[in-house]
C-alpha cells in the first residue's frame, strides 16, 4: 500500500490529485496481487494505468510547454520510461506471467514516490510562479 501524504504535495490541486488517483490505481494492483483475482483484474488495471498515465502526463506536459519549463525534456524522458516499462509488463501478462501483479505494484510504487519526490517536486516553483497553484 502506498499512501497519499503531504509530502507528495507538488503545491498543484490539479496534479495532486491527479497523483492521488495514480495512488489507488497502484494501490488496486498491491491488493489483489499473489490472489487469483489479480489475473482477472489486470487487463483492466492494465487499461487503466496506460489512460490514466496518458491523461497525467499530458496535463504536466502542457504546462512544461505553456511555461518553458527549463528541465521539460529530463521529465518528459522519465515519462515514457514509465509507459515503455508498464508496457513491457503488459507484454509480461499477456505471455501468462503470473508474477507480473506483484512487480507491477512494486515498481509502480516506487517509481511514481520516487518521481513526485524528486522530478515533480521540481517544477513546482515554475508552476507556481505563473499563477498555478
């Protein structure tokens, strides 16, 4: 379980709780894997973090843009390591490794703590400093 605090609070209501989302979405997957039901369930958790990281990553990316924020091209890198490594474990799934729900939770929860903590927390000032709070 991964739990939304504070401390993962880029000062943005709109990608905080965006970040919530993405929390029990991963949350979803850390729950049910090592159960049957996880096999069941994955297709659509699958889905669902491919739309909701679409989604998330588009809305950071426009205010890079709009803002010129200064490290876009650095985060924008970590963004499709993100959807090439969930994909790769998509792949994992669809081959019939069973294994795929318990390191798809484990990786999904330390790389979005990880890149709140340290990328996200980053373009805060940017954002701030023109008016996004």
């Amino acid at each position: 379980m991964i739990v939304w605090s504070n401390i993962y609070s880029v000062g943005v209501k709109e990608i905080d709780d965006q970040h919530k989302r993405f929390f029990d979405l991963i949350n979803q997957v850390g729950a049910s894997a090592g159960t049957p039901e996880a096999v069941a369930m994955l297709p659509d958790i699958f889905r669902q973090l491919f739309a909701y990281a679409e989604y998330h990553f588009a809305t950071e990316e426009k205010y890079f843009d709009l803002f010129k924020y200064e490290d876009a091209d650095n985060h924008k890198k970590e963004h499709r390591h993100y959807e090439e490594t969930v994909g790769k474990m998509k792949s994992r799934h669809d081959a019939g490794d069973a294994k795929v729900a318990k390191d798809l939770a484990e990786f999904m929860g330390n790389w979005l703590r990880d890149h709140i903590s340290y990328s996200d927390k980053k373009y805060h000032r940017c954002f701030n400093d023109h008016g996004l709070r």
